[in-house]
C-alpha cells in the first residue's frame, strides 16, 4: 500500500512542486493545521523544487501532500457546496453530477477527466494549466483579492434553482492546494473523482475564455456588498423557505 511519501514523489515526476501537510508541526492557533503546508511554500511558486528537499520532510507524521498553484501556470477551479441544506424542513441530498459535466463540457475537458478531486466536505477541485487572468477586480467576488491569487464568484439564480446547496465557485491561481489522498481531522480523505489513482498524464491545459464563459454563464454579474456578497442572491435566500438558514454550515 502506498504512503503519503510515494504519492508525493508521483506528483513530483508529474511535475509538481511538493508540499506536506503535518498538524503537529503547524501552529494549533491557526486555521486548517490538515490544509496548511508544513514547508515554506513561497519560494515553490516560480522555481522548480528539489527533490532533496522532499526526501527532507517529515513525511513519518504527514496526513497529506499538496502542491504550490501558479507555478508552471498550474491552477484550480474549486466548487464549494453547503454541507447542510433542507428542502421542506428536510434534509436532501441533490446529485451534482451533472453539473460536474456541464463545467468539464465548458472547459473542454473529457468527462471522464481524471483531474477531478473530490474533498471530504462534498466540494470538488478541477485542476489544470491556464494563462494568468488579466482582470484585478473579478465580477461579483466574495471576497476582494488585490492580488491575483483567488477570485469567488456566488452562482446566479438558474444555477441555485437546480443546484440550492452550491455555495460557490473560486478560481485557484496562486496559492496552496491539498492532493489525495489527504485527509481531514476526521481521517476523511481526499480523492479522485475518476480514478482510483493518481493520473499517469499531466493535467490538461484550458483556455482561460472558456473559463470565463463559465462563470458569465453560471454567476451573477451585479453589485456587491463591502463584504462581496451578493445583495440579490442574499434577498433570494431570504424568500426561499426551502434554504434553512440555521441547518447550513459553510
């Protein structure tokens, strides 16, 4: 059976730069100890790591290997969901897959493409190599990124309709992505979505129109509060009996 280690060294050869997750080596007063990056991932960005520095960690105590997004133009498109929502007062469980394929269909990806992670809270992560975006201030974003690192984007009303418990779309640039098979807190892990095993090839490369034709088609296009939220998606919440607001847990 495979280690962390061995996975680590797959996605090296793949061309990745490497980082390794270890709880007890992170600081316990910050945030996500089982996302964040044992290692000094800055310097990861734009020069290919050494593999001395891998075989350096301490991989013994690791729950879990990442990588450096923007170096070699290596990004991400990460779908969030709700992880409690009821329809009715009742719990209810949608099936994103199709709307899976409408993002792979978009992006001109196979449906089948076997860069797609799942992560233990339901969310997806769609990794591939794109051009930088050029816009400083994305349209409708949750938060206000001045730099070029992560741009949110609340899914509009045709979207909710049929999918009421996707939280929102981020587009991953610049900054740290956790790999399979991680895991959670929980010991729940990260995997992919089409495979049982990391891909033999390379993620593909998209051009960053289609991207954008995604999210045009997909997000509002509309003011925002000082917070980023969407004022009308806000209000459309608020006259949906079906969105219970004290079972949602973001």
């Amino acid at each position: 059976m495979k280690d962390i280690y061995d996975y680590a060294k797959d996605y090296y050869n793949l061309g990745f730069n490497i980082t390794y997750i270890n709880p007890k080596e992170n600081d316990p007063l910050k945030k996500k100890v089982y996302k964040a990056p044992s290692n000094n991932r800055i310097k990861l960005k734009n020069k290919r790591q050494l593999f001395e520095e891998i075989k350096s960690f301490n991989w013994a105590n690791a729950t879990g290997v990442g990588t450096v997004l923007g170096f070699n133009k290596l990004r991400a498109l990460d779908i969030d969901f709700l992880s409690k929502y009821k329809l009715n007062g009742e719990s209810k469980k949608i099936d994103i897959y199709p709307l899976i394929i409408e993002i792979l269909n978009h992006l001109h990806l196979p449906k089948d493409y076997e860069w797609v992670v799942k992560t233990p809270s339901n969310g997806y992560h769609i990794i591939f190599y794109c051009e930088n975006h050029e816009y400083e201030v994305p349209i409708n974003p949750i938060s206000d990124f001045k730099e070029k690192k992560t741009k949110a984007f609340k899914p509009n009303r045709i979207t909710l309709e049929r999918f009421p418990h996707l939280g929102h779309f981020e587009l991953r640039w610049d900054l740290h992505l956790v790999l399979p098979p991680s895991e959670n807190e929980y010991g729940d892990k990260y995997s992919f979505l089409n495979s049982t095993k990391i891909p033999n090839s390379k993620p593909n490369f998209i051009l960053i129109d289609n991207l954008y034709e995604l999210i045009k088609e997909k997000c509002f296009e509309i003011d925002c509060d000082k917070k980023g939220y969407n004022l009308f998606l806000d209000e459309y919440h608020k006259n949906h009996s079906y969105i219970d607001y004290n079972e949602i847990i973001i």
